[in-house]
C-alpha cells in the first residue's frame, strides 16, 4: 500500500513524504504527519510573510495592494 493510498493529497506532499520515509526510515504515518506539517508551513510562508519584491507578493500584500494601501 502506497503512502497516498485512498487519499487526495498533492504531489508534493507524496514526494516529500516519500523522500523522509526513505531518508530516515519513517512509517506511512509519520512521514506524511512531517510532509504536510512542512506544505502547511510554506502555505502561511506564502500568505503572511512580506516580499522582498513587489513582483511576487505575498496573499496578504496582494489583497492590501487591492484594496489601495500604499506601502509607506
């Protein structure tokens, strides 16, 4: 039984959860409990850290930028 088996996870976090399975001979469990701790934190890295470009911001720079705030 694969490690996504009767799941819709993303392909990602199959890869990572398969590299750590491997690399540091974890079960099913923990390895997919550490891959979608590590998706779920680059997530909120995505939405909530500021950008140090104006060409790739962040969720909530976005919205701000669409809602007409300026950075000051």
């Amino acid at each position: 039984m694969g490690l996504a088996h009767g799941c819709n996870i993303s392909s990602d976090v199959e890869k990572i959860a398969k590299e750590l399975k491997e690399g540091y001979k974890l079960t099913d469990f923990e390895a997919l409990t550490l891959a979608l701790k590590a998706e779920q934190n680059e997530l909120l890295k995505r939405a909530f850290v500021i950008s140090s470009t104006d060409a790739h911001p962040t969720g909530l720079e976005a919205i701000a930028t669409a809602l007409g705030y300026k950075n000051r």
